[in-house]
C-alpha cells in the first residue's frame, strides 16, 4: 500500500528524461556500429530502432515509476522501430530511398501531431515540456525532409559546360579557351568542378581549359559501383573521347586528385603531356602521414551517416558542407569515394614514374599534417624533369583561392614547357 501511493505521486518527469538519454545513446552507438561500411538504410533503420526502443523505454518507465502512465507512446515507439527494422533488413536501393522521401515526411508530420495530441491529453508538470520537445523535433524533421525532397528535383542552376553520355551515363564537362595543350583539371576528394572557379579563368585566358565532375558529384549521373581509381580514370579517358576533346594533355589536380591522375598517367601515358599537382596527397599516406589513419577514420565514419544527415536538412548546418554538396545523392557518391580511397592509393602508388613529363609540384607551407612536407617533396621523383614550389603562408585549401595565383601561375609554366619544348623552372 505503501508502495503503490509513493509510485502514485511520483512525476513522470524523471524517467521520461532517461529514456530520453538512454535512446539518445542508442542511436548513437547504432550510427556508430554501422557508418563505417552501412549503407543509408542500415545507418537509418539502426538509429530509427534505436529512437524506437527509447519511446518503448519511456512508455514501460512511466507505466512502472510514474502517476502518469504514457502507454500511447508505445505507438511511435513500433512505428519508429518497425519501420528502422524492415530498412535495415531489405536495405532498399538509393532509387527506392529517394522514393521513399515523397512518403516518410508526411507520415511522420501526421504521428508527431497525433502524438502531440496524446500528450496534451495525458501528460502534466515538466514532462509535457521533455516529450514536447521531441515531438517538435519530429516535425521538424519531416518539414526539413519535405523540403530537401523537394531541393532534390528541382531544376539545376544554368551551366556552361554540357552533360556527355559515356555509355548509359552522363558526365558533366565544362570547357573554356582556345588553343592547345588542352588542361583537364581533377578535383580532390568529394569535390567537383567548381572547385577550379577561382583557377579556370586564368589558365582558359591562355589555353583551353577543362574540368568536370567526377561520377555521382556536381551535375553528373551517379556510377552503378564506387569507383576506385581505375574507374575514374576510364570515364575520364571515355568523357574526353566523346566530348572530342583531342589530346594528349596537360593535367593538373588538387588534393586527393594527384593520385587520381598518377593512376590515369600509369594507364593512359600517351595522353599525359604535362602535369601539375597542387598540394597531392602522397599515394602512400596511411604510412607516410602519422596522424592520417585517424583523420581517414573521421572521414569514414562522417560519411556513413552523411546520406542520412542530408535526408533531414542536417548536413550542412552539422559539417557547413554547401547547399550544393548537402544532397543525399552527393553525400552518397562522397562516402563511397572515402570508401574505396585506399584502394585508389594502393593504385596510384604502383605508378612511380611519368618518365621526363613536365611537372610541377605546388605545395602548402601552413596548417600541414606531420610528415606532409617530407611527403610532397617525395613526390618530385615521379619525373626526371620536375620542380617543387612551396608557397609561403598557403594553405591546403587556400591554393585553390586566396592563393589561386601560385597554383594558375605553375599550370601555364607547364603548358609553357611544352609548347617550347623546354625543361619547367
């Protein structure tokens, strides 16, 4: 008797917020568990298990420990959970997912006001407020799902450039300029051609100049498989072919784009007249860079959940990644690519010399990772006629803008170079 009139004055407040906690760490536990090789419906369905258990939890606590029992709540508590399971059991295709995002914001904008109604009627003191805050959360969402549903189909920006069918897919190509060699510009990791926007007119002043979004980012069609660098570098030879672009080429890359083109050079050594390499990540940074295996973590595990994050409108505002790159398309095609990053270097580093082409290595000289400079200046034995420009005070990033001018600037030394049949300086 006793018993039962302490637990009959107890608030509710109390075991809504462990639930609350208990399903927070959860979810994040589950995300963790499966972003690092997970598709988009099992990091999904995981968290939605999990937020599914959380409001079975807060049902049971307040039923057992409360003067408030909240059985509704074991209705969000199966749909969240029932629906995470069956995602992470079929594991629909992105096709099916992207369907599935004219559905789910509307379903869930109805349960979050039915649940609000539920608790209007059923619950008192604090814990309306904890539960209250939850269902807006919800609702939220399904707006923001809504909303990037619909920034999904809506029509591109106007570009300049053209989408070219490599075979059942189409890569976007942008070219300024006239006059030869030709420069294709390769974007690092995750980027696209609007990476060069501070580059590309300078060189195109001089020469015609190129550069183009790798499958699945920017404006082009998504591959069926992630692509290592092998993949990358045939659609880049077939994009050329069929957009008439005549080669050979000077080639230049950003970042992770230098070993993107070691591969395309090891395979395609006729095409590559010169080459510049902005601030390359070495081919062999999982053993050359200390810290990089770590920060290779980091970038997995972010991606795994990116696809999901971008379904609710959370990419951007968590990572500040662009409105054009917060997709769940481009997140996508961005995780796969962290993937299969080590199987592109291990290819990359199998390609040891480009013989006597022209190259020009520009590298950063602030903010650098442990061992990265010892690492670029390596990096200048891929050919017997090469030279290393490190510039003071730039950064990794700011070679692309702030500092664009070194990067433009060593481009047309090397279109230079082979034009006059000179060594690069």
């Amino acid at each position: 008797m006793v018993h039962a009139e302490t637990v009959s004055k107890r608030s509710p407040a109390v075991p809504i917020l462990l639930a609350i906690i208990a399903g927070g760490v959860l979810a994040v536990v589950f995300a963790l568990m499966t972003a690092r090789s997970g598709s988009e419906p099992v990091v999904t369905g995981s968290v939605l298990l999990a937020f599914g258990l959380g409001w079975a939890l807060m049902a049971w606590l307040t039923i057992r420990f409360s003067s408030q029992p909240q059985r509704w709540m074991y209705v969000p508590a199966a749909a969240l959970a029932g629906v995470g399971a069956v995602l992470a059991v079929l594991q629909p295709g992105p096709s099916v997912m992207d369907l599935l995002g004219w559905v789910w914001p509307v379903a869930l904008a109805v349960l979050a006001v039915w649940m609000f109604v539920q608790l209007r009627r059923e619950l008192r003191g604090v814990g309306r407020w904890l539960v209250g805050a939850l269902v807006a959360a919800l609702l939220l969402m399904s707006v923001a799902g809504g909303f990037m549903t619909l920034a999904a189909r809506a029509p591109a920006p106007a570009a300049h450039g053209q989408l070219v069918d490599i075979g059942g897919r189409r890569l976007y190509l942008q070219c300024e300029g006239t006059g030869g060699p030709v420069v294709i510009l390769q974007a690092g990791l995750g980027g696209d051609s609007t990476s060069w926007d501070h580059i590309r007119p300078s060189v195109a002043a001089n020469t015609t100049v190129c550069s183009y979004d790798r499958a699945g980012h920017g404006r082009s069609d998504d591959a069926p498989e992630p692509q290592d660098g092998n993949a990358i570098a045939r659609d880049l030879h077939d994009l050329l072919g069929k957009a008439g672009i005549a080669g050979p080429y000077v080639m230049a890359a950003h970042s992770s784009g230098g070993p993107y083109l070691r591969v395309f050079a090891g395979l395609y050594p006729a095409d590559v007249l010169g080459m510049v390499l902005i601030d390359p990540q070495p081919a062999d940074a999982f053993t050359a860079l200390p810290d990089y295996p770590s920060i290779y973590d980091t970038l997995v595990l972010t991606g795994g959940v990116a696809p999901s994050l971008a379904r609710i409108g959370l990419l951007g505002p968590i990572f500040g990644v662009a409105p054009t790159q917060a997709s769940a398309a481009v997140a996508r095609s961005q995780r796969n690519e962290f993937r299969i990053l080590p199987t592109a270097l291990d290819q990359a580093a199998k390609v040891t010399s480009i013989g006597d082409v022209p190259l020009i290595i520009v590298s950063a000289s602030a903010d650098l990772q442990r061992g990265w400079a010892e690492a670029q200046e390596e990096q200048v034995a891929l050919s017997t006629n090469a030279v290393h420009r490190v510039i003071a005070g730039a950064t990794h990033d700011s070679l692309l803008d702030a500092d664009r001018g070194a990067s433009a600037q060593a481009i047309l030394d090397v279109v230079a170079a082979v034009r006059e049949g000179t060594l690069v300086r």
